[in-house]
C-alpha cells in the first residue's frame, strides 16, 4: 500500500472539512484525530472515514458549525449536548471537564446527547491519562443504523457499543483499554473491504444468520457478532443502557439516539497519588515480567501496541488503501480541493 507523510494528510483533510463549511478550529481538530487514529494503528477510525463524514454532512446527520453546549452541571456531574456537529469536540470538551470535576471531588460523571461519532475512544482514554486521571467511558445506542446481533439471535439490534477506560501509571505508561463489545469494529470491516480481504471468523453473519467471513455479507444486510458469545452481549447491553438510556439520549425523535457516559476518578481518592503510581507499576511489572508464550516476543500493556505504531509511522508514514486512496481523493474533487498530496 501507499505510504504518506501524516502532515500531508492531515491537511487535506482539513482542507476537506473547511471545504464543507467547516469551523477551521473544528476542522482541524476532527483531522488530528482521525491522523491520531492512524498513527495509532487503527485506521478504522482513521481517514477512511473522512467520505462518510462529508456524505453525513450532506444528508445533515453532521452539522459541522455546530459546538457543543453544557446543559446542565452539579459538583459532580456534567451533561453536554453535542448539538448534532462533529462528535470529537464534543468527547474532548465531556473529557476535560470530567477530569477537572474529578480532580476537586474526587469522582466525576458526564454524559453526552445529541452526539454524532466521537471516533477512537482510547483517544479521549489517553487524554484523561495524560492529565493524571482515570477515565471509564461507555458509548452505544443507535448510531443511524443498528447493525450488530444479540447472543443466540438473527437481527440487527445493537451498535457495536464500545468502551475505553484508562488507568496511568507513574513511570511505566498508561493501560488505555478501548474496544468494541461486537468482536469487530465495524471500521475494521470498512478497511477489509477497501483492501479486499476477509474478516476474522465468527465475526459477522449474513442476513440469513449464517457464518460468513466475507465483508460484503456484512454489507448486504448482515450482522455483527458480540464478542465472546454471551459475555459481549451483556457487555453490549450495559454500554447501551449507560449511554444512550442513562443520558436521555435515547428519547430524541432523531433517528441517532447516540450517546456517551464518561466516569472520572482521582487516583487520589483512596490513598496517595504516589502510591497509587507506585503500586500501578508494581501491577504493570508482575504482569509483563514473565515469559512470552509459544509466538509471542514479550508481554504487553494495552496501551503500548498503539504508543509503538504512532512511533514508527511518524517515521516511516501511514499506509493508506488503493480504495481509500481514491475515495479520498474522489471526496476532494467533489469539494474542488488540491488532490495532489496523492498524486505518486
């Protein structure tokens, strides 16, 4: 696959953006995230969501002047209407505030409305890392269209209800969990398809219930699978009542009824930061200290695959599909951006 450097491409998608009516402050932070998730490794959330986007603008899913608004707010508690604009401005703004109330009460709780995509939640994990906090996030309801089965059914009646939380360390680098309670992503199907390739089995199911690995099956009215049978399904169902029942987000009359609940908490809150920091480390070295198993080279914290890839492909640039190559480019022609940066 073609490799570009990351600068490049988080301008024209920038470009693209403000092309759409845009804020350039909006705009630039939606392209840093999707670079972000590039880099990171995790090019579901990446560029390759940038026609999606530019289609959800035009169909007026995605209002792009739009910012979000602070509802209401007690000490400890914090409500955020995403005002149907782009969804990372809304998770960074619940993010910091969350983090702020936590740090003066010691537990925080946000929730988000009205919201449209937020993209890779370990970013905002990683942002609540970064400023020394732990951070439990649940995302789930219906985004547009449900597209996942429940354990042991044949339809589509969930999202792929995704969580994060983030737990730092004092030296040794934050555990961010982040993953969806589908076994799939359903970006990761998006970049299967754009390469032509297979999904994992006992991922997906086409329409008729059957096993399939064929991304395209998923396409044509298939499902997404919870991850780990039953335990996923009730992982799925708890991220959904959070989020989407739990904010009021479900009882809009938009056909998104989307939501986000954010958890804050104090390292501090029990016993000393440097202790929490310390006996962290301890937690992190036990774990990563014994032997890596038949295949594997060593032990890793979740958290370190996606600090190592943002590593190397500043360095070495971001792989991008041939079929996203050309969405993108054909989004660019459409909003009469310079297409260069993809001209070899």
């Amino acid at each position: 696959m073609p490799k570009f450097e990351s600068a490049e491409l988080r301008q024209y998608v920038r470009e693209v953006f403000i092309a759409c009516k845009t804020p350039e402050d909006t705009a630039d932070e939606v392209a840093d995230a999707l670079l972000l998730a590039d880099l990171s490794g995790h090019p579901s959330h990446g560029i390759i969501r940038v026609p999606s986007y530019v289609e959800m603008i035009d169909d007026g899913r995605v209002i792009p002047g739009n910012s979000p608004i602070e509802v209401r707010r007690t000490p400890t508690t914090v409500l955020i209407d995403g005002n149907w604009g782009f969804g990372h401005p809304v998770a960074a703004l619940t993010t910091r505030t969350v983090v702020e109330m936590a740090k003066e009460n010691g537990i925080a709780l946000g929730g988000c409305i009205h919201l449209n995509h937020v993209g890779r939640l370990g970013q905002w994990a990683e942002m609540a890392a970064d400023m020394g906090m732990i951070l439990i996030m649940t995302v789930g309801g219906k985004y547009t269209h449900l597209i996942a089965a429940p354990y042991g059914g044949v339809g589509r009646v969930l999202s792929t209800n995704p969580m994060a939380v983030s737990v730092p360390s004092a030296s040794r680098g934050s555990l961010i969990l982040d993953f969806a309670t589908t076994a799939s992503a359903e970006g990761k199907l998006r970049v299967a398809r754009a390469k032509g390739a297979q999904a994992p089995p006992n991922t997906i199911i086409d329409k008729h219930g059957n096993p399939t690995t064929d991304p395209e099956d998923f396409y044509d009215e298939g499902m997404l699978l919870p991850f780990g049978g039953h335990k996923g399904y009730a992982l799925s169902l708890m991220v959904d009542a959070l989020s989407s029942c739990l904010t009021g987000a479900a009882q809009t009359d938009n056909v998104n009824k989307f939501g986000a609940t954010l958890i804050g908490i104090d390292p501090s809150v029990f016993t000393s930061s440097d202790r929490y920091g310390s006996d962290v480390d301890s937690l992190f070295e036990r774990v990563t200290s014994v032997p890596p198993a038949p295949g594997f080279d060593e032990v890793l914290i979740p958290g370190d695959p996606e600090r190592r890839s943002r590593d190397r492909l500043s360095r070495e640039g971001v792989e991008v599909s041939a079929a996203t190559v050309e969405a993108l480019r054909d989004v660019g022609k459409a909003m009469s951006v310079d297409t260069s940066v993809f001209h070899s």
